[in-house]
C-alpha cells in the first residue's frame, strides 16, 4: 500500500471536518483524494478484506484446517510399503539414511532398526489403482474417493515447535502472521457476528506438545485477525457473558463510552490498534448472542449426530468440533482450526495410534460428508496434516507389537478435498522404506501458495508492509501444485 494510502485510511472523520474548516482548499484536496482512493481501511478490512476483489476468480470461500499436532505416522495410516514386513529390525541401509539430520532422541542411536506397520492395509476407491489405506482409519477409507493424499510433503522443521509454527506461518521463528490470519486480512468477514477465525482444542490421547496462541496469532497484522479460541464447556469465550448486575443495555452503554474516549486518543496519536481493539469490543458484544446460538447443537437433528458419532454431544471432543466447524462454515466463518493433540508417539505407537485414530476417523469423515450434503464442499477447502511424519525405523526397543517412530522432516502424507481440489488422488512417491521422496516433494511454501490460489490469491501479491519490506505467508518461494487442482 502507497505511503499516502496508508495515512489517508488513517484520517478519522473528525479530522477531515477539522481540515476543511481551516481552508476550503485543503478540505477538497482531501475529499479528492478520499475520491480518488475511493475506500475506508476499516470498512473493507473488516468486511471485504484487504481486495476488493480477489486477484482472480475463488473457487473456495472459506478454509477448515485440522492440524494434527505431534505428528502422525504416515507408515501406519497412508503410506503403504509392504516390503517392508521382509526388512523387519533389519538396520536401516546408510545408502538411504544418506547421513541426514536425526533429533537427539535418536542420533545416539547405535542401530536404526526398520519398524514395518503392524497393521493391515486395503484398496480403497478403485480397487485397481486405488489409495491404500489403514485399517485404523475405516471412516476415513470410506470416503477415499472426496480425498486428494498427497504422500510427498516435506518441511525444514524437525522439532514440533519450529514445525508447527513453519506450517501455520511459513516461518520457523515465531512472530509472523498464521495462516488464518492472512486469509482474514485477504477475505475479511463473511459474518458480523462472528470472528473471521476461529481455533477449536481437542485434547488427545497420546503425548501432547505445547500449544500456543501465537500459532493462531496475527503477527503483525492488525490484531482483529488472529484467531479467536472457542473453549469447550458453557464458557466458550472467557469474560464474553456480563458479570451479575450488569444489563444488555449497560454493556451498550459502557461500550458507547470507551469508543468516545479511544477516538479521542486515535486523533493524537492516529495508533491503528485503537481501531482494531474497538472493532474486537463491537464483536464481543454481537458474540454475546451469536456464540450461543452457535454451540447448542439442539437444533440438529438425530442422523447429524449419528453421523459424527458418539462423543459428538461432549464438549471439546474432536467429533463435537467438526459439527460445530461445519456449523462455523454455514455461517461465514473465513478460517477454522482445528487441533487435535496427542500424535507424539516416541515409544508405544501402536496403543496410542489406535486411541488417536478412534478419536477422529468418524467424525472427520463425516465432516466432509456433511459439508457435500449441504453444498458447502465445492466452496470449502478442508486440509488435514501433522506438522511433520515418522521415520521408518523404530526409536528404542522393537518388538513385533510394539515399537515407537522418531520426527521425519523428509516426508510425509497429507490430505485435503473440496474447492476445486482433484479428488479420489494420490500424488507423490517416496521410495520403497518411506524414507525419501522420489516423485513429486511438495514444500509447505508450495503447499500454502496452492490453496491460496483457490481462495483467489496470487500468493507473491498478497502482501504487507512491515518494518520496510513486503511479507507474505510464502515468504521469498511457493509454487501453485497444478497437479493438485481439478
């Protein structure tokens, strides 16, 4: 954005009355530029996001992301090498490990013992060619053919923090704006009601990372797009409800005021924050009603339910947010997180996995199916990834019940569908150990510049200016995957 574009969004209505009393040149000359620029940054931020119009034609609206926190393997859920049964606590070959960079759990490591899936895998889609699929995840499998499995993701991050935080943001080192957060600042809201983005928790079964806000966060954006948390229980949003005495019509009151005072304090010092924390008081307030309504799933009828499941009704439960992330999409929300904690599996994999897998196979299947049901498929993107995968080889003791699988940056499966995806796909080719990729690496940049492309964004034009230079989620890379796109 221009300089004078910048200063002139700035301009508050009071200013502009001020200028013109004190000459009538200089209040036309600000009328014409006012004409000129034709907008007013805070209207179209928080209605129609940073464009007027996107770079070219969207085919998706909105974004559902689930983020598998800890890492999956993708050896025992998609990515099926049967040769592997043969190789069983064999040591991994130095010809594939190639010396590459491990985590200090495993580099002390005398032997890299080679930990075949102890679970059964099967065709699904098309029988011939098909995808083949876990036996954990049967739900899952039964869709196969909505789902575009891309089995060559690779990343820079080795560790979960970095890892996790490159995937939201595009960026290892925190501070950059998530990925939510840009898509509200690119597409604005869709809902006065309710935020552009919005996180939803599940608690997990198996070893569980931290989880910060700052993964939700918007960095340096303004700050009316970061992510809003919703929390499980009668409480969705803390300090959202007034407290014992207090009236609708006091909190109007009290609002009314503290928007006088804080447009009194932006005249001096013309703090673009000021705006933004206003524009989060207002959404407070509409949320008092809207938040509600949102979460009593009363209105459902018993198929719905049936279909997610039966923790649906529970609170926090990856089945209870899927419902309430299709309840989300129907009502305008830009971006939808959704975490589910708990794939960390360094020892025990298999009882874990089970556990994790049980927990949001049904209900991510039926999201999908619930979202096609209603229409809202060919508009919604839904992505579902782990920050990174799981080695090959098996971290600690191996047994033919039991082994455990260290962070694998090299590569990974993840899957996604709606919006102009390709679907019933697989892409991507790793060799015959799951160790490397042979066909196809997508980067998280590359990942990131295609599904921004389906939301209407040249990925290099969307853009910020912060401390003197442009950023973007796909920082200085990124590729559109046009083998991904229908």
């Amino acid at each position: 954005m221009h300089p004078i574009e910048e200063h002139h969004l700035g301009l508050t209505r009071r200013r502009f009355f001020s200028s013109a009393a004190k000459g009538v040149g200089a209040g036309l000359g600000i009328a014409a530029l006012s004409s000129i620029l034709g907008r007013d940054a805070r209207a179209e931020r928080s209605d129609a996001g940073l464009l007027r119009a996107p770079h070219f034609a969207p085919r998706a609206k909105r974004v559902i992301y689930m983020h598998m926190e800890g890492a999956p393997s993708q050896l025992d859920l998609f990515d099926y090498k049967p040769g592997l049964r043969s190789r069983f606590n064999q040591d991994l070959p130095d010809s594939i490990r190639q010396g590459q960079r491990l985590t200090g759990m495993t580099s002390g490591q005398s032997r890299f013992p080679v930990a075949p899936s102890m679970f059964r895998f099967s065709r699904y889609a098309n029988q011939q060619d098909g995808v083949w699929l876990s036996e954990l995840i049967p739900h899952t499998a039964a869709i196969a053919s909505e789902l575009c499995f891309v089995h060559s993701m690779k990343t820079d991050a080795i560790n979960h923090e970095p890892g996790i935080t490159f995937f939201q943001t595009g960026n290892q080192q925190p501070g950059r704006p998530s990925f939510g957060s840009w898509v509200s600042y690119g597409l604005g809201s869709a809902n006065q009601n309710l935020p552009s983005f919005v996180v939803l928790i599940t608690q997990g079964f198996g070893n569980m990372q931290a989880l910060s806000a700052r993964f939700w966060g918007s960095g340096f954006l303004p700050s009316e797009h970061q992510g809003c948390r919703l929390r499980a229980g009668k409480t969705p949003v803390l300090y959202l409800n007034d407290p014992p005495g207090v009236e609708r019509g006091d909190r109007r009151a009290m609002l009314d005021l503290v928007s006088e005072l804080n447009e009194r304090e932006f005249a001096k010092s013309m703090d673009p924050e000021i705006h933004a924390r206003l524009a989060q008081y207002e959404m407070a307030y509409r949320m008092q009603m809207s938040v509600p309504e949102l979460t009593d799933f009363s209105d459902e009828d018993a198929d719905t339910l049936a279909l997610y499941g039966p923790e649906v009704q529970k609170p926090g439960t990856f089945a209870a947010n899927c419902l309430l992330a299709r309840r989300l999409a129907e009502r305008g929300v830009r971006f939808i997180q959704l975490y589910m904690r708990g794939w960390d599996a360094h020892g025990n994999l298999p009882k874990e996995i089970r556990e994790q897998c049980k927990a949001v196979d049904q209900p991510q299947a039926a999201l999908i199916l619930d979202l096609k049901r209603r229409g809202l498929l060919d508009d919604t993107l839904v992505l579902w990834s782990g920050e990174f995968g799981r080695t090959v080889y098996s971290q600690g003791t191996l047994t033919t019940t039991d082994y455990g699988r260290d962070h694998h940056p090299r590569c990974f499966t993840t899957w996604m569908t709606g919006a102009g995806i390709q679907r019933g796909i697989t892409y991507g080719k790793t060799d015959d150990y799951g160790y490397n990729i042979v066909e196809n690496p997508v980067e998280v940049h590359d990942l990131h510049a295609t599904l921004l492309q389906q939301l209407g964004f040249d990925h290099e034009r969307l853009v910020y200016r912060h401390q003197g230079r442009d950023f973007r989620l796909t920082d200085v890379s990124g590729r559109v995957v046009q083998e991904l796109l229908a």
